[in-house]
C-alpha cells in the first residue's frame, strides 16, 4: 500500500519527543517528517508519515554488517549507478554523512512518481544540486542523537533544502543514500518513499526533510 | 519497514523435531539505534554495554571492524575480529543469539538479558545440597573442621565488612606471634573443611574479604579433597564479593576445603582472608553452538535473511528458556571489543528443554516494500 500523506493545514512546528509514533511493536523503521519554511522561517506545510519503503539494498547492508563479510565472501550489491558491486565489511557502510551539495551520501529528494519496489537502487529522477531552473541547494546532513522513551528508540537524520531556483519544485519522492565498502567508497539506495501528490518547495522556501529511524518495543 | 519473525524448535538429540513455536519478535532496544547511529553519523557513540558500562564505540575501530557484527562462533571460541590483543577478546556467546530465563517485558533500554543461561554444561536434575552453619551465625564454626599451620588462626568474629550476611564471618588470619619478626612465612596457613554431597552442586558461591595490609601476602584457595580449584590472589583491604567455584565435575559426598595460604612473610597480627555467606548452587547452562548468518533472499514485495543459533542441552537438568535475544559486538575508543544487547524477546509460556535435547532459535528479520 502506497504511503498516505497526512496534510496539516494547521501549521505547528513538532518537537522531536512529541513526534506521532507510527510504528508497531516491534517494527524498526523509519517516521518521514516533512517541513516547508519560507525565507522568514514561518512554517507553510508540515507532513508525518511512515516511511514504507526499506529497498533491497538496506537488508542487503545489514547483512554485510551482522556478518561481517571479509572480501573473498562480499556480497554483490547494486549501486546508484546500477554497477554491481562487492560489498565487505568496512565502517564507512552506511556512512550517510554527507556534506553540502553532496549527492552520493544523505539523503536524495526527487521528481519521481513510480511507487517503489523493492528492488529500486536509486531514485527515479533526482533533483540536482544547485540555484538553477529545477535544481535545489542540498544542505549537509545532520544528525539527532539516539534517544529513547517507554516503548521507542529513534535517532534523526536531517537535510534541508532551499530552492533558489526562481520557481516552484514539487518533490515527489524522498531516498537516502550510503556508502557501501568494496576497497572504495560505492554508495547505494537504502530507503525510497513517494509522498502522494508530492510536497511544493515555493521559490524561496526550504524543504526540511527529517528521517526518524525507529524501533519500538 | 523491517520485522522479524521470532521461531524456537525443540529437537531431539537425533534432531527430530519435538516442538515448533513462531512468533513475532517485538523488541529492538536502544543499542540497535546507537550502533546504526554511529555508522550512519560516522561519529562515535557511548552505548552502555551487557555489564551496563558506558562505553564509547569507535566508529572507526583500528583493530578489525567489530560494530555491529552479529555473527559469532560457538561458545567459549575467541571471535577471529578481536583476538589480536587478549584484551579484545571476546567468546563466541557474548555475540549472536542469547537465551535466558527471564520473564520481565523488554524495554527499549533493555541492556542485557534479564536472566542469561551461560555457555556450559553444568546444571543438575535435583535440588543442592547445603553447608552445614554457612554463614556461621551460630557464632562458632559448628559444622566445620578447622585446621591450621605455623602463626595462622580461625576465629568466628563480627565486625563490619562490605558483603558480610548476617552477624558473624570467619577470619582465616594471622595470629600474633612471639619471638622475631616476621611473625609468619610462606606457607603457613588457616583452613576450614567441611563434607557435603556435591551431587547436585554446580557451583559454590562465597563472600570473601582481603583483610589488612598485608592481606597480599596471602593466598585464598577452594580445594575438593585434594584437587585445588579455585585460587585468587588477596590484596590489601579489599572485598571481593560472589567469588564462584565451578564443582559440577563433582558427584557424591567430599570434603570441601577453604583455605588462606600465605605466599611470603608476614609481619602483622589479624591479616589475611574472611569468608562468609557460602552458598551452594546448581546453575544450568546451553552450549551455544555458533550463530549464523545466512539465507539472504528477495522476492518483491519482500526480502529476508536468518540469524540462527543451536543450543544443546548437555547437563542433567531440564532448563526453561523464557527469553531470547541478540547481542552484537562492538570496539571501543580504548580498542576493546563489547557486546551489547540490540534485541530481546520473552517467550511466554517458556519453553522446557529437557536434558540431551536441543533447541534452535531463528530470527528472520524481513522487509516489505
């Protein structure tokens, strides 16, 4: 079933620890929160939601961690440029730090509207990095520190990003991208969510994208 | 999203299977997070380990890349990332699947299983025996022989100490002796003996003091009749609480003895070891066979892998695992490998593992799209 977007007409910035629990027991997933400001920091449209979409790739990472796969035993995954590559063990896996305008760590915003399949390694039409025409400025990736309350436990990873391109951009798909280790930084789609009817970033307004890693008892 | 589906199989010996449960696994806790945090960041990360210390894991261990590694040999086998330096050192159970007997609901800042079975083979069909006077609050040493060598003494006393039970201890200790120091030399000693039946007695636990300053001195030592088993060097003033001696090689009646044995001069009256509170115990373990990880597949909407464990039940007890869980391993910043408890799970009712049989614990963490 395709993520349903809840638009909050009544505009509310949300504490992280007053953040909605969307999960079950027992799930570790991923809360979507989506914020738009304009230039003078006034919310203008809040979403949460359940990111649904942990793609192959994801699983495939784990298992390279949990097992520790040494390079004669690394495991073929397919990275954002479609080339098979041989996963091992490494720290940088699932290194998502990325800096400003990176575009291979973090996370990825799009204009794609194909509901994802498991099997998707990277979005279907990433917006590029920059103040042009369909273009938005990617900032660097941040992190919120590990937390917990009575039945959850989550950390944040947050991007924002401004368009200074001189009109509307409507994102309509949300992924984030890590690194995989095969001797080199390879970098790999782990998480794709398309937010239905996707979410307007008016020329001169911020997108604020915040994925709330989760695990709930 | 990702799930896990929790499956525990009791086999027969033959690996028959003798029972089946599934059941949704419920609870990633907190050190899940962090481990995912800190690999994600790229950032050290202070995660508290299974002994709830506090440890700050290495994003970026200099000896082997330990975080989050699951997979794990069997029982008391070093894990090949962390045997360079003894002190990375961890065994195989301290990673992968855990079993335990405790019945509390999970938390997310669960750290540790509730009750842990260790890896081993001890555990007894029936009920220990005790110690006659075993914390000698008869305020005498009734029940027990005592015996002694050159300037040591036994003497029931009841001063205050850390981890004394009751009002009364015994101190095997120096006595004050006449003539030219020292008053003592090595090899002079003060025991306590008694006979019990040791048929259902994995363990004895004791408290145990190292008393005054030349308390290091002295030797501390648990013989069963003339086979030493247990052994630590006392230093000054200081406590050691819970020793424990495994005896479940044992069966039937023998002589137990408790021993403070000096292992050079000494020069002080009341020095040397007390003893209290000693318990006998019959604790069960599983061999933990090593966990696996395998089975990596994907069919559209879904994809999965298994975690998956033995343990054999090679002790006389039958043994009820109520809860299970997963620890992985980490590095810290002083490069010591750690485990910390990123899954754990009660079974309910528990499942009875009689002696000789095995049981298989699945995890199968999956995800939909």
């Amino acid at each position: 079933m395709d993520a349903q977007v809840k638009a909050k007409p009544e505009l509310e910035i949300v504490n992280e620890g007053q953040i909605p629990n969307l999960l079950v027991r027992g799930e570790v997933g991923a809360v979507l929160e989506l914020i738009v400001k304009d230039k003078n920091d006034k919310v203008t449209d809040h979403r949460i939601m359940k990111s649904r979409s942990f793609v192959r790739q994801s699983l495939e990472l784990l298992f390279v961690e949990f097992n520790k796969l040494p390079p004669k035993a690394a495991l073929v995954m397919k990275d954002i440029g479609g080339f098979p590559r041989y996963i091992r063990e490494g720290y940088r896996n699932f290194d998502c730090a990325g800096g400003v305008g990176d575009l291979a760590r973090g996370i990825m915003v799009g204009t794609g509207t194909t509901a994802p399949t498991i099997d998707d390694y990277v979005l279907q039409a990433r917006i590029a990095h920059g103040t042009s025409a369909g273009q938005l400025q990617y900032g660097g990736v941040t992190f919120g520190l590990p937390a917990s309350d009575p039945t959850t436990s989550q950390f944040t990873i947050t991007r924002d990003f401004a368009n200074a391109s001189g009109g509307d951009i409507t994102v309509n798909e949300i992924g984030l991208y890590v690194v995989g280790w095969d001797g080199a930084t390879r970098y790999f789609m782990v998480i794709r969510d398309v937010i239905a009817g996707g979410i307007a970033v008016p020329n001169g307004q911020t997108l604020t994208v915040n994925y709330r890693e989760q695990a709930v008892v | 999203m990702l799930t896990a589906n929790l499956m525990l199989e009791r086999l027969d010996k033959e690996g028959k299977l003798l029972e089946r449960r599934e059941q949704p696994s419920r609870s990633f806790v907190l050190q899940l997070m962090d481990l995912l945090y800190l690999k994600h960041a790229q950032a050290d990360r202070a995660t508290r380990d299974i002994y709830n210390a506090l440890r700050t894991v290495d994003f970026n261990p200099y000896f082997g890349q330990v975080n989050l590694e699951v997979a794990s040999a069997p029982g008391d086998a070093g894990c090949a990332k962390v045997v360079t330096n003894v002190d990375r050192h961890l065994e195989g159970q301290d990673a992968g699947i855990q079993v335990g007997k405790g019945t509390s609901a999970p938390t997310p800042t669960d750290y540790r299983m509730a009750d842990r079975i260790n890896h081993g083979r001890s555990g007894a069909a029936g009920i220990p025996a005790s110690f006659t006077n075993p914390s000698f609050e008869t305020g005498d040493l009734t029940g027990w022989t005592s015996a002694t060598n050159g300037f040591m003494r036994v003497v029931v006393e009841s001063a205050a100490w850390g981890y004394k039970d009751g009002t009364y201890y015994c101190a095997l200790e120096s006595t004050p002796a006449a003539g030219v120091p020292p008053y003592g030399a090595a090899g002079h000693y003060a025991q306590i003996s008694q006979s019990i039946d040791l048929t259902n007695v994995t363990h004895i636990r004791f408290q145990l003091r190292g008393q005054g300053t030349w308390a290091s001195s002295f030797g501390f030592e648990v013989w069963v009749d003339g086979r030493p088993v247990y052994r630590i060097e006392l230093a000054d003033d200081t406590d050691y609480p819970n020793r424990m001696v495994d005896v479940s090689a044992f069966t039937g009646i023998h002589t137990v003895t408790f021993k403070c044995i000096a292992k050079a001069d000494f020069y002080a009256a009341d020095h040397g070891a007390w003893i209290d509170n000693i318990e006998t115990l019959n604790i069960v373990e599983l061999e933990y066979g090593g966990c696996e990880i395998v089975n990596l597949t994907f069919s559209d909407p879904n994809g999965q892998f298994t975690i998956r464990r033995y343990f054999t039940n090679s002790s006389s007890a039958s043994i009820t695992v109520n809860e299970v869980g997963i620890q992985a391993m980490g590095q810290d910043t002083g490069s010591r490998g750690r485990a910390f408890l990123i899954a754990r799970d009660v079974v309910s009712p528990g499942i009875a593992i009689a002696a000789g049989e095995i049981l298989r614990v699945t995890y199968v963490p999956q995800i939909t799209v």
